[in-house]
C-alpha cells in the first residue's frame, strides 16, 4: 500500500472471488494521464470531477452499487482498470483498525473481518500500531488539516494513517509534521 501510494504501482491483494470494492457505491477516479483506461470505459460512463482539474473524471455506480464494468466473471477491462482500481487495498482498515461500516460499506466490512495479520518481528508490529496511532490522531485534529490534505470518509482517513504512519513510529509528531507527512 505504501509503494503504491509513492508510485503508480498496483497493490497486489488476495481478492479471490471478492468483488466488495467494485459492488460499494464507490466513484472511481480516473485522471487524464490513463489514456489505456479512458479508452476502454464508454465516456458516457464518466463525468468530470467536483473540484479537480479539468481532465480528471469519475466513473458512477449502478442502482445496485455496482461498477458499469462488473460482469459476472469479474471486471471486465481488469487489465486496462483505473489505478483507483489497480491501488486500492481493502486491508488499510485492518491496518488501520477502522471500520467500512462507517463509510457504509458492508461488503468491504464483511471482508475486511476475515483478514488476519501476523507479524514477522516487533518492528513490524510496531508499523501496525503506528498505523493505528496516526489514524487516531489524523482524526482528532481533522479541523487542523489543510482541506486538501483532511479525510473526509473513514476510507481516505484510513489511507491518510498509512500514508504518514511513519511519523509516529516511537514518537509523538506535532501537526505541523503530520501535516508536512500528509502533503509529501
Ligand atoms: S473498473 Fe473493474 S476493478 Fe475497477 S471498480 Fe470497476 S469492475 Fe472493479
């Protein structure tokens, strides 16, 4: 999760047969630079996103919640998905130890149960509870946060503790670093 955040990589989650994240009532974001994207999904799919720049899209859900591209035997342009898909990793609530179910999100919830992590070595024990604290304290001072930088749902508050958890490893960060975390 966290090399996909620094670079366009895609996340490499064991879904198996789970389709949670595409069935969710989630907008897919799609920016102008994935061209291999925008040409496999009808443009009257997408339409241009609230307060970006001009050329960044988002991709709507049906009446079920579903993604327009699910099909019965899964996505049916996954090896021309967006990178909101290749990226997204439903495992940075457990993580995190947040909850889909306060985004409304029972499918990811019923999936997020069942991972279960185990650590190699204290330091890696010490990244998951670091985690954890900087959700926690992202939380606590969301009214503090630059409005592009402050999570908005439970998801993005998840991905905001992974992106700056490392400010909190043994040490207690003042806002201005978190903040300095959350906008590299
Ligand atoms: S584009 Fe494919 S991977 Fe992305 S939400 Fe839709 S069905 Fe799921």
């Amino acid at each position: 999760m966290e090399a996909a955040l620094q670079r366009p990589v895609g996340t490499d989650v064991p879904c198996g047969a789970c389709v949670g994240c595409c069935s969710s009532s989630q907008f897919v974001h799609i920016g102008p630079d994935e061209t291999d994207a925008l040409a496999h999904i009808p443009g009257e799919l997408m339409f241009q996103a609230p307060r970006m720049d001009r050329g960044h899209v988002l991709m709507g859900y049906d009446e079920h919640g579903r993604c327009p591209m699910l099909r019965e035997s899964g996505c049916s342009i996954y090896e021309h998905r967006p990178r909101t898909c290749r990226t997204y990793d439903c495992r940075v609530f457990t993580a995190a130890e947040l909850d889909p179910l306060d985004d409304g999100k029972p499918l990811i919830a019923q999936r997020v149960e069942q991972w279960m992590f185990e650590f190699e070595d204290d330091e890696a024990a010490a990244l998951q509870q670091a985690v954890v604290a900087a959700a926690g304290f992202v939380r606590l001072h969301a009214d503090e946060l630059p409005a592009a930088v402050r999570p908005v749902t439970t998801t993005q508050l998840a991905v905001a503790a992974v992106r700056v958890h490392r400010v909190f490893v043994r040490s207690a960060p003042s806002v201005d670093e978190v903040i300095a975390a959350l906008e590299q």
